[in-house]
C-alpha cells in the first residue's frame, strides 16, 4: 500500500441512522488543508439499495439525529467560530447557536439544546493574555484558554436567544465539555475536573436541573466518572468509572449508573475483566465496549443482569450509536479500514452497510504470536507479512503502541504496519504488560514498573519472535510513539538485535517529563510524588547502554505539553556527545502526536529512508 493512498481515504468515525439511510462523521485529507478536515457526509440508498452520497459539510462533526434532521457543530464560519447548526431534508443548514466563540460540546433532546461554549474571564483587559491559575490547571488546555473559561447555554430549536446556564463552580473546578442530556430535555449531565494540591485532580459528574440550574448537584464518588449516556426513560446517566489509582494499585474501570437527580449509583456487570465503557442504550438494554484479548468487543448490559452478553462482529468496535431496533457500529483491525456495520440486536449477525476506505485495504496477512514466559504468563502480539512467503529472511519493524494503557486492536491512520510490509518488512506488534483486554493482572504487573517490568516483558517477545524461520534476526528495528517512543528506546537497551530506533515524544528521564508534563497527576498516580519516589530514577533509562552503533531516530513536536520537547532535545545531546549515530526532527507546529499531512508524510519518508540504509541486507 502507497503512502499517498492510505492518507487519502475517508476516516469513518461514527455512524447514526437517519431514515432509511445515514450520516456519517468522518475525517477526509484535503489538499488545500493542513490537518485532515472534519465532515458529515449525509447517505441515501441509490436505485440497487446501495448507499448513495447526497450531501456534505465541511468542517462538521458532532452529529445528533433529530425527529426532523440533525443537528451538527459547524468550523466554516470562522470569523465568529465552531456554530451549531441544524440540517434538515430540502433545506439549507440553519444557524441555531453561534456565540462568537467556538462552540466546544452541546447535547439536544426534544427542542432544548444546552451547549458548553468559551466566555470570558473576569478580566478587564482584552489583550491581557496571562493567566492566575488555581492549582494545576494547565493554561492552554480544553479547560481553560488565554482570558477564557467554559460556560454553559440554553437554547431551543425555535428562533431565540440563548440564555447562561449560572452554574456554580469552585475556583479549582472547571467544565470539561462533556455533556449529556435526558430525552425529556430536563435534567443535564456535565462533566467537571477538581485541581488539587500537589497537582493532583478529580473527574465527576454536575447534574443540573435545566428549569432551575442553581440546585445543580455535583457527584463525587470515590472513583473518576466519565462519559454520561443518558437512558431512554431519562432515569440514569451511564458512566465510566474508573478506579483512582495509587502507587502499587493500578487503575480499573467498569460501568455505573447515576440516577439522573444524583441520588443513587447502581454498578451492573461490576469487577467484569474488560474494563466495560457505556456507548448507547437501545431500549432498556446498554451497549458497552470492552477490549478482549486483541478485540474491543460490543456487549449487552441490563441493570438487573451482572452477565454482559457479548454481540458477534467481525471487528474491533470504534464507535456505537444505536435506535430501539439496532446499532450501528464503526468497526476495523489491524488489517481492516473502518467500516459501518449494522446490528439488529435481537437477529444478528452484523450486515455491512458502507465501506469508506475500501482502497486502503491491505494486502498482505497477519498473524497471532503467543509467547510463554518461564513464569507461565502468555504474551500476545500481531506479525504483519507479505501475502506471498518470501523467499530471504525479512528485515523485522518492531512497534510499540503507545498510552501505555492501549493495546494493538484498531486500525491506525497514524502508525499503519502496511505501507512498509509493503515495502518487504515484517512488522511485529508487542501487546506487552499494561496492554488493555489481558485482565486486571496485566495492567497491575505493569503499573509502576515500565521498565523493570513492560520493557523486560517487550524484550522477551521480541526475542521469541525473532527465533522464527522467515525474520533476519540480524536486520531489527524499534519504533513507537509517545509511550512507545520510550518503550522502543528501552528495547534498544535490551536487545543487541536492534540496529535502529524511531522515537516519536519518547523519553529516558522519567522525573524530568513528570515534572513539566500537563499529565503530572498521571504520573502522581502511578510513581507518587517527584521528589520522594526513588521509582521514577529506578524506571529511567541509561541511555549508554545503547550500543554506539545503533542508529537513533528522535522527533518531537514542539507544542507538546504532555512530553517536553526538551527531554528529546537532552536525549540528542547525550547519545551525540557518546557519537552515536542520531538524527533529530523537531515539528514546530506539533503538539504530542503528528497531525498534519505533509509532516506525517516528512516523518514517514525519513524514516523509510533510514530503514532502506540501516536494514538494508
């Protein structure tokens, strides 16, 4: 597969049924746009029943289906930012809600739309772009923005003007922009994060009774809460709950059910081993996904029932909505495009109605790798090849995902294994300690232990899979992004076998990215404080123990907050001065991951290109 190709597909991302045909929300690269543009593509069935483009928004996401239409948010008008408009059948796209500043989230039901949108500070000012913060509030963040704070809006579908919803926050409180509201329009669900001392913080749920929002009601359990998929009946909020970890005790998630007045939590399916996340309800029945051994699987949940019952579907689920007869699902893998499947619930299997990115279907195969460790652990990861066996050993690409809390199971726009399987490289994908899907003991096995543990298991892998007839145990290189960007640097200082390393915002110093990061109270949570753990100097890497001869690829965007730029800027510095073969990208209009087109393709080319002379038989 071409490079070129695979950037130009259409990125399905979530589905909704609308009539007897549906709209899409999708990614689409565009040539004369930097990053990939947002669209709603609108599908009618066509004379042979297949589904027929009929119309298009640029710079649209955010779908909610009405009785008439849908509602979508809006980037086209960019003097007075992101809008909320309404689409409806025969008619051109009204204006419903545009504050002059970006609408971030909204929820609709019936005719009333509550919508989190950015307001003004208390400051005088206009030009004044400095920032007091109350404890570790990150001044650029999807919280807060120079000067500006998220607020909260009622409107309605009938002409008028919104009206601020005056909810009552503490100062080291804010909105996160989600929202959810009951079907009846009459009681809204919010999320809020809580700053705390240390640079710790909190994640719960503000429910506020839109006719009078002064008796908002915030829910503060002992675990963080997220997402809020509001019930049929108006009677619950389904939301993640995710156990707030220590030092020693990992994270762990599972669904919860708040009454919707916040007088009662109800957990179904409570302690299930993967990690359920509530999605859309169809009746009476949730819909979560929770990831299973390589899969994110589809499953049914009642309130009454501690049983899930997983749906059959061919694919790792990416995004679900779903009516009181069906749901549709965004499904792919690692060898599949998204696609949009259909479910009738009550007769599956799942019927595949669109198939977006059908080009970039790839050819080759992939295969399933276990290892057994002399514990007697097993250990997963996928192996992509060439269709046709070759006829000399393959040079072998070794990638580690990132999170850590992540595992290979999607598709990837980002990190995709067949432009260079096409190429004649295997790729093998490591689902080492901390992967999701393997059980809670998996991510306790890792947690806290990155190096002594995930990247000594990584190793193990790797080393197993290299004994395999058809891979050059001799040609073997290490890439990965973020947390993979570590990973891949670690791997390097394990394996002799590895002769060039790609890292995208790795790190080696743990204490210095704990310190700078905007993601410090991860770190707080899994290492405990900077300065009083002697974990994050027994995690970090020595980075002399890379073999001189190795080849290192370090790139980074500059904006990044979750990883300083400077710790790639520090690597380079070290591994130079040792006379080590590195070579650093920096992206100065990057933040963590690489967004946008040409420079994914600037960082591809590269790397290819180091492949070609470092691997080369």
């Amino acid at each position: 597969m071409r490079l070129d190709v695979l950037l130009g597909q259409v990125r399905a991302e979530v589905a909704h049924r609308l009539d007897d045909g549906l709209v899409l929300e999708a990614r689409l690269t565009r040539p004369d746009r930097p990053y990939p543009v947002p669209f709603v593509l609108g599908y009618t069935p066509g004379p042979d029943g297949d589904l027929t483009l009929a119309h298009a928004y640029a710079g649209a996401s955010a779908v909610t289906v009405l009785d008439d239409g849908y509602l979508f948010l809006s980037d086209t008008k960019a003097r007075t930012g992101r809008s909320l408009r309404w689409h409806r059948p025969e008619a051109k796209a009204e204006l419903i809600l545009s504050p002059g500043r970006d609408v971030v989230s909204y929820a609709a039901a019936g005719s009333v739309v509550i919508a989190a949108a950015w307001v003004p500070a208390d400051q005088a000012d206009p030009h004044r772009t400095a920032a007091v913060l109350d404890g570790d509030l990150w001044s650029h963040s999807s919280y807060q923005a120079a000067g500006e704070v998220l607020g909260l809006f009622r409107t309605s579908l009938d002409p008028g003007l919104p009206e601020p919803l005056d909810v009552q926050l503490a100062p080291n409180e804010r909105l996160t922009g989600l929202l959810s509201l009951t079907p009846d329009g009459a009681q809204c669900a919010a999320g809020v994060v809580r700053f705390l001392r240390g640079g710790h913080r909190r994640h719960g749920l503000l429910l506020v009774p839109v006719a009078d929002p002064t008796a908002a009601r915030a829910v503060w359990p002992d675990d963080d809460l997220r997402d809020a998929v509001p019930a049929p009946d108006g009677s619950w909020f389904a939301c993640t709950a995710e156990r707030v970890a220590t030092p020693g005790i990992g994270p762990r998630q599972e669904v919860v059910l708040v009454a919707s007045d916040g007088s009662q939590l109800l957990r179904p399916a409570a302690q299930h081993p993967h990690w359920l996340q509530p999605r859309a309800w169809s009746g009476r029945t949730l819909l979560c996904v929770g990831e299973d051994h390589g899969r994110r699987r589809l499953y049914r949940v009642t309130p009454e029932d501690d049983r899930p019952e997983p749906v059959k579907l061919a694919g790792s689920v990416q995004s679900v909505t779903a009516t009181a007869a069906e749901a549709l699902v965004v499904q792919s893998r690692v060898d599949l495009p998204p696609e949009v499947v259909a479910v009738d619930l009550d007769a599956p299997p799942a019927r595949t109605l669109l198939t977006p990115a059908a080009a970039a279907k790839p050819a080759g195969r992939m295969e399933r790798l276990s290892h057994r460790a002399e514990d007697g652990t097993v250990w997963n990861s996928w192996l992509c090849l060439p269709t046709d066996e070759p006829a000399e050993p393959l040079p072998v690409l070794v990638w580690c995902h990132g999170g850590p809390l992540l595992s290979w199971i999607d598709w990837s726009w980002r990190w995709n294994p067949w432009p260079f399987v096409s190429e004649g490289y295997a790729v093998l994908m490591p689902d080492p300690p901390l992967s999701m899907g393997y059980g809670q003991e998996t991510v306790e096995r890792g947690w806290g232990r990155w190096s002594s543990e995930v990247a000594s298991v990584a190793a193990e892998q790797v080393h197993a899979a290299l004994r395999r007839p058809g891979l050059d145990p001799q040609r073997v290189a290490a890439m990965g992004g973020s947390f993979g960007g570590y990973l891949a640097l670690a791997l390097a200082t394990r394996l002799p076998e590895i002769r060039l390393v790609a890292s995208h915002a790795g790190w080696a110093d743990f204490a210095a990215v704990a310190r700078a990061s905007d993601l410090h109270w991860h770190w707080l949570r899994e290492y405990g404080p900077v300065e009083g753990s002697e974990a994050y100097r027994r995690e970090s890497l020595a980075l002399d123990s890379i073999d001189p001869g190795v080849t290192v690829l370090l790139s980074h965007g500059c904006a990044d907050s979750h990883v300083p730029v400077g710790e790639t800027r520090a690597m380079y510095r070290a591994l130079d001065t040792r006379k080590v073969d590195v070579r650093l990208m920096l992206l100065p209009d990057e933040g963590h991951s690489i967004e946008r087109a040409a420079n994914v393709t600037a960082w591809y080319d590269w790397v290819r290109a180091a492949c070609a002379e470092v691997l080369a038989p």
